[in-house]
C-alpha cells in the first residue's frame, strides 16, 4: 500500500509545500547564477528512471557552460573539492544540495520520488549488472539510503547495489529515517566530494 500509492500522494503533497517554501530560494539562486556567467539557470540532463525509461532531470547548473564531463574509473561522476569546472555559487549549491532542489519539478511530474535511488546516467544503462539493475524498480529519488548515509563516499558498485537493496525494501519508517538522515548529511557537509575509486 505505501510502496505503491501512498508514497506518491506524499510526494506530491510534499513538492507542493515544498514549491511554496522554496520559491524565494529559487529566486534568489537564479540571480546570483545569472549574475556570475550570464549562463542558464538550470541544467537539464537524460537520467534513467524507473523501469529504465530515460527523462530529463532538472538541477540548478553549478558548473560554467558547456563543462566537459569527467568520470571517474568507475563510471560515476567526478565530484572533486578543486574541480575547475564549478562556479562560485555552484560549490556553495553543491556543498548545501541546493542544487537538486529543482527535481522538486520533477517529482510533480512523476518521474521522481522525493526518496528513492540516485538516478544514473542514460549512458551508464548497458553497465549495470544482474543484482544491481532492481534499482530501477522503483522511481529514483532527490535523496535515499546512499545519499543520505554515505552521499559520495561510496563506489559506482557499492552505490548500486544498496540502491538495488533499498528498491526491494521501501517502507515507510526507512523512507522517514532516510529524510531525516539526509538533513543531519547535509548540515554536516558529510561526503560531499566523490571518490576517486
């Protein structure tokens, strides 16, 4: 019951709040980012969602304009502290998660959950092995058990398979520790920066 419909009413309910109480911040986030580059405001990239379907996901954009991508040796995202790439508002963005706040839209429009899996790079489908592809049971989330408990101190692998973990055990009380864990990772700056395994 709570894994198939409550969960989304509380998603909704949640965003919707969530929408009013951010809209200032919103406002705010945008101007300083227009104000350093002049570039856009949000990035917008292909991620793979539930059941491995492909949709757009929205982040306020932390890096300059058309920074090249780098992965590390197993196929997650770089994420270092000295990374060239990240504007001056972006590393403030990034070290209080602010950037992912705009996936807020996203849960609206149901391709995300408030809590679930990180959503993976479209590319990185054909790399998933057998006991990690059940992540993509269930929608991705802004947080969930590997943001919140070890954001990104974990490698590719390890990040899958708890997140395949977690698509086979969503229940509610996990989801309310999830967010509650979450506030005291990011207050903390807890595993901000990637490994570089």
């Amino acid at each position: 019951m709570y894994r198939n419909y409550i969960k989304r009413i509380l998603d909704i309910i949640v965003c919707i709040l969530g929408l009013i109480f951010f809209l200032l911040l919103y406002i705010i986030i945008g101007i300083l980012i227009k104000l350093e580059d002049r570039g856009p405001v949000f990035y917008k990239v292909n991620r793979i969602g539930k059941d491995s379907k492909s949709f757009k996901m929205y982040k306020f954009r932390s890096m300059k304009v058309n920074a090249p991508l780098i992965l590390n040796a197993d196929g997650s995202t770089f994420n270092g502290e000295k990374d060239p790439r990240v504007t001056k508002i972006g590393k403030f963005i990034r070290e209080t998660s602010i950037d992912e706040t705009p996936q807020i839209l996203n849960v609206l429009k149901g391709d995300m959950s408030i809590i679930g899996p990180r959503a993976s790079l479209e590319s990185a489908l054909e790399t998933f092995k057998s006991d990690e592809i059940d992540k993509m049971k269930v929608r991705p989330g802004i947080t969930g058990y590997t943001q919140a408990y070890y954001r990104n101190g974990l490698s590719n692998r390890q990040k899958r398979l708890k997140d395949a973990w977690y698509a086979n055990n969503v229940h509610f009380i996990f989801d309310l520790k999830i967010s509650l864990k979450t506030i005291t990772t990011v207050i903390k700056k807890e595993g901000v920066y990637t490994r570089s395994n």
